[in-house]
C-alpha cells in the first residue's frame, strides 16, 4: 500500500520538476501554458493518490475542481495567445515589451 503511494509521489514529483523547468527555460508561450498544465496534472495526481490511501480526504473531489479550473485556465491562456498572435505576429514572450505597466 505505501510503496503505490511512493511511486505515485515520485512521478507527481517528477512532472511537477518538468513543469518547473518548463516555465524557468521556455520563452514561448504556448509551451509554458503546456507547463503550467504538467504543474497542475502533478498536482492532480498527488491529490488523487492521497484520496485513494488515506479515508474520508476528499482528494478526487478536489482532482475534480482542479481540473474544471485548469480547462478555465487553458481557455483563458489559448484566447491571450491570440490576441497578442494578432498584436504581435508571434508569440515569443520576450517581444511583450508593450504590455509592461
């Protein structure tokens, strides 16, 4: 039972490490949309793990609003991307200068 619940950590662990490194090194932002969704599945995962192997934590509940919100979060990020595709004519997150406040 302990040694699932290791193995769902350490892959939970190892997509949230590539999500992190996602959004420090990539500039586009379509990738680092992608990033952000291994951050969140990462996130899903652990919930889900720790729902299944300990009673009454609610943890798929909260799996299931996290991904809900994720879907509002890519519907969010996709239409930026377009916008500033249309501002811009790439979507290279070092040209943004203009949007600085």
């Amino acid at each position: 039972m302990t040694n699932e619940l290791i193995d769902f950590t350490l892959v939970s662990v190892a997509l949230l490490g590539i999500g992190i490194y996602g959004l420090a090194v990539k500039r586009n932002f379509i990738r680092m949309l992608f990033a952000v969704e291994i951050v969140i599945n990462a996130a899903n995962l652990s919930l889900v793990a720790f729902g299944r192997f300990l009673p009454h934590s609610g943890g798929q509940t909260l799996a299931l609003f996290s991904i809900a919100i994720a879907a509002a979060e890519v519907a969010v990020g996709l239409s930026l991307i377009i916008v500033a595709y249309r501002m811009y004519q790439n979507v290279d997150i070092a040209d943004f200068r203009s949007l600085k406040g």
